[in-house]
C-alpha cells in the first residue's frame, strides 16, 4: 500500500495505536483477561490444544484423535493443519496465541477495508477521515475468533478482485488470494465470498462486458488455493460415506412469521458469528442516506450504495427463510441441503454493512445541513461504542481463562483418580467437556459437529430418560447433538455451574450401565447428585480451588 500524504499516515499510525490500545488487556493480563466463552473457550481453543498433543496434526484422512469419545472423532473433525491458527496454539501459551490471532485479524481487517474504499469505492482524498475511521470500525467488530479472516478478510479479497477485473492486477492481488486461505474458513466465508464473486462475474457477462478471463481465473485460482489448503474438508464431504452428526440436522423447521421475525431480528441486530453492531448508529445512517437518494433522485450517482442496501436486505431475507419449513420437500431430495448451512450467505454482512455505512457518510456529508460534521460524529461514535463492547468489559461477570479452564483443579482430580488419563473416561455434568479435554482428560463427551451418528445413537441412552422429560434438551440433541453432553432435565442447557452455585441435582436417570460400556468411569458433576447410588455413582471426593470458576464433585460409576 501506498502512503501519499503525511496526514493519511498519521490517520494510520492513530487507527493501529486504537487497535493496539483495545488489544491490550489480552496480553497484559493473558490467562486473567475474560474472552468469549461460547464457541470459543468451550470448543476451539481445546480442540487446538488436543490437536497439538494428539501427535496427529498430520495423521491422514482416515487418522482420528484418541482422547475424544473413545477415537472415533476424526482427525478432519479438527480441520487442516495448514491453517496459521492451528500453528499458534501448538507453538505457543493459548492466550499469546490467542493475542496474536486477534491482533493479526484486526490489522489485515483494517487495512483490507481501507485499501477497498481507497481504491474502488471512495477514491476522492478528502475522505480520508471517513474512510480511516470505517476501516477501523471494522476492524474492531466483535468477530467469532476462530473465524479468523473468514469474513474480516472479505474487503482485502475484495480490492484484490477488483484490481484483476480492471485488468489493473499485480503480484500483490495474487498474493493476497494465496494468503488469505492459509488464516480462513471456506464454510465460515469464503464459500459464500467466492460463489458470490462467480454471480459477480456472471453479471458482467449478461452485461456484455465480455468475459473477463483474468477475473474468472482469479476466483478459480483461490477456490483452488482452498481447496488444497481444505483437503480434509474436501475428503470428508466427497469420499465419507459412513453416516454423521449431520445427518440429523434439520433447518426447515420455522413457520412463515416465525421465519420473518428472524429476518427482522438478523437485519436489526446481526448474529452472533458475525456481530456488526450496527443496530444503533449505522443502521440510522444507512436509512439518512437512503431517503437523502430518495428525496434527490440520486439513485444513478449512488448506485453502488443503493445496491449494497438491498443486498443487506436480501441477505438477512436469505439468512431467515433458510429455515423456513417450505423447504422440506427439497431437503427430503437432495440431503446436502440439511448438511451444509447456507445460511452462511448472511456472513457476508460485515462487509456489506461497513462499506454501505462508509458511503452512507458521504452522502450525509455531501448533502445533509452540517453534513461533514454529522458523518465525523458517526464515525466517532461507532468507533467509541465498539470501543466499550471490548471483550474485558462485556465478559468481565463471566470467568477469566484461568479461572475457565481451571487447570489446578483438574490436576488435583487427575492426581487423586492416580491413573494414566488413557486408562479411563470421563464426562461432565454443569460443565463443559472441553475443559476436561484442554486438561488431558480422555472423554466420552464432546462438543462437535462432525463426528459418528452411531455414537451419538449410542451415547444418547444415556440420557433416554432425562431427554423424555424435557422437550428443549430433546429437540436440541436430536435435531442437532454438536453438543454431545451428559443433559439433565433439571439444567437444561445450562452448562456453565459455578463453584457458588447452592443447586442440587434431583430425581436423576442416567443409564450408568451404557456409560460403563461406552468405558466411562468417573463423572465429573458442578453441584451434587442426591440420588448418586439411584444411578450407581459412588461420590469419591469434592474439589475445590480459589484459582477455578467450577467446583467438581467426582463421582465414580459402581
């Protein structure tokens, strides 16, 4: 990138002293820092941590890894080792890794977005503060970490393919496509980037704008790059044929105004694998600029912002009515449709929203009373507002990383049980069993979405009675079951007990039999099981550590 002018560098230099400002509590306080607990500390950053000891980050397709559900979760479960993210967690302390995914998002998902309205969509100079300020808005939107560039690496993928359109490409343009899938997800973007790049390229086509080769090799050269980079993905979904979690997993399920109260839902507040916050000062923006085109007739000079606009529309429309029950009969034909989410489509949003809010600004400031000052004052105030979600203030009632994964604890458990964690299974009651796993435990529950139908059959025997007497748990489990949990009917889908928690379990049923078979041998319960000899389950010692969120009941099956 090309700096032209003092001012632009100093507007630079301020942005990445923000980001390094808003990223500082992950590396001063590491393990006391508070950081999003779901999909995130109870899952991936386990899963990175198993991978990296399971000696199989390059097992083969058919490898699995031993310490989850007796080894019948497949090595491609954990996706491939070529990923950067993976190589953090196996070289480095998870929350040094875990800094450092975050600050090279934000960094690359600043620069991306300025370099895509620098050079295609704001090109004029005098919008320098308003293009530096959406770029770092951008970049410091509360995205799902483990998603990494997924949808943050959309605007540099952006500027790269609209530089080879004009035939204006450079080395830096097929670098960029090189990259990006070696620090993003195929399913958690750039599936629905990349098809969205071919209609792109189909309308140019339909346009008469001939067919632009070097666009279309473009877009085929990084689904390729994906492709070798994703070849466990690859492998699973062409050549695996034994049935999985998956296979049960049914999105047509909302009625019609169910399905429009969550298109209404996703187009004011987002989702939360691709949180926007764009409720309260972009979405106010977006619908000024919008009527300022409409009471001027400026629909020809703001073309790009009216179509972006109606895309955000489309895409909450698409997101929503995916699970429109109408699409049954469809589903029961062609099973992929029930497989693979494409939903996903909305992920594109981020940049839809933060480029549509960036030419909002300049059409405020062309054309509103006090125009340049109002669109200064959004932009300011979207940055402050994301400023004070910071991680280590929307998550401070919940547990540090310390305190989550506990590990003092577990190893006092693991010293008492005084066996090789290899030699017996575990599963968890009121706590997540990924912080048994991230502690080395081998267990007999999980949190995935890709592993044996047969086992989830298996495992859910030992649950039969408590699913039957709640009907939320039941559905959970059955049409989805990623989360393959010791439910209870009386926690529901509460798996988060801390240590001060006064409840008790009451009238439970679990087939301790099943468990026994499946090679379980202890349970490890956040609060106390009253009727333990009802379910076979001798209660060996409680534990407990001021260093822990969780106090452990350890109960072994009889």
């Amino acid at each position: 990138m090309v700096i032209e002018t003092k001012k632009e560098r100093r507007y630079i230099l301020f942005a990445l002293i923000v980001l390094a400002v808003y990223l500082s509590p992950l590396f001063i306080l590491q393990e006391n820092a508070h950081i999003r607990v779901h999909d995130n500390l109870d899952s991936n950053l386990a899963w990175y941590k198993v991978l990296a000891r399971s000696g199989e980050m390059f097992g083969s397709v058919n490898a699995v890894i031993p310490q989850i559900i007796n080894g019948q979760l497949s090595r491609n479960a954990f996706g491939t080792e070529y990923s950067v993210i993976v190589w953090l967690y196996a070289f480095f302390p998870t929350m040094i890794a875990y800094g450092l995914s975050q600050a090279l998002t934000r960094v690359v998902a600043f620069f991306g977005m300025y370099l895509l309205l620098k050079d295609h969509f704001m090109q004029d100079s005098k919008w320098l503060a308003i293009k530096i300020g959406t770029s770092l808005a951008f970049a410091l939107t509360p995205f799902w970490p483990s998603g990494m560039l997924s949808t943050l690496g959309m605007p540099l993928a952006l500027w790269a393919f609209l530089n080879i359109r004009k035939h204006e490409d450079t080395w830096k343009d097929y670098l960029v496509l090189t990259l990006l899938p070696l620090y993003a997800s195929i399913v958690l973007g750039f599936f629905f980037f990349l098809s969205a790049m071919g209609v792109f390229w189909l309308w140019d086509v339909a346009r008469g704008r001939g067919w632009n080769l070097r666009f279309l090799f473009g877009i085929g050269y990084m689904s390729g790059i994906f492709m070798l980079v994703e070849y466990r993905l690859v492998y699973s979904f062409l050549f695996s044929s034994a049935p999985n979690s998956r296979d049960e997993y049914f999105h047509a399920h909302l009625p019609f105004w169910r399905s429009v109260r969550l298109f209404v839902k996703n187009y004011l507040l987002g989702h939360t694998h691709v949180m926007t916050v764009h409720t309260l000062i972009i979405l106010p923006a977006t619908f000024i600029a919008i009527y300022i085109v409409y009471k001027k007739k400026l629909w020809e000079q703001e073309k790009l912002f009216v179509f972006l606009f109606g895309l955000n529309i489309v895409l909450s429309l698409w997101y929503a009515f995916w699970f429109y029950q109408g699409w049954l009969p469809l589903t029961k034909i062609f099973h992929f449709l029930d497989t693979f989410n494409f939903a996903r489509y909305h992920f594109l949003r981020p940049l839809v929203i933060y480029s549509s809010f960036a030419l909002s600004l300049k059409i405020i400031a062309l054309h509103g009373l006090d125009g340049v000052k109002i669109a200064k004052l959004l932009v300011v105030a979207q940055i402050v507002f994301l400023g004070s979600l910071n991680d280590e203030i929307i998550y401070r009632e919940k547990p540090t990383v310390k305190e989550f994964f506990a590990q003092d604890l577990f190893t006092e458990v693991k010293d008492y049980i005084g066996l090789k964690p290899e030699q017996y299974r575990v599963a968890s009651i009121g706590i997540h069993p990924a912080i048994s796993q991230y502690n080395g435990f081998y267990t007999i529950d999980t949190y995935n979405n890709f592993y044996p139908l047969s086992y989830k059959h298996q495992f859910r025997k030992i649950i039969d009675k408590e699913l039957a007497k709640n009907k939320t748990i039941e559905k959970y489990y059955d049409k989805w079951g990623g989360r393959c949990y010791l439910f209870t009917a009386q926690l529901g889908k509460r798996y988060m007990i801390k240590k001060d928690s006064k409840r008790h379990l009451k009238n439970l049923e679990l087939n301790t039999e099943v468990f026994k078979e499946m090679g379980g041998r202890f349970i490890f319960s956040a609060i106390p099981i009253d009727n333990a000899k009802q379910n076979k389950l001798l209660l060996e010692k409680v534990f407990v550590s001021k260093n822990a969120a969780w106090k452990i009941y350890l109960y072994k099956a009889m």
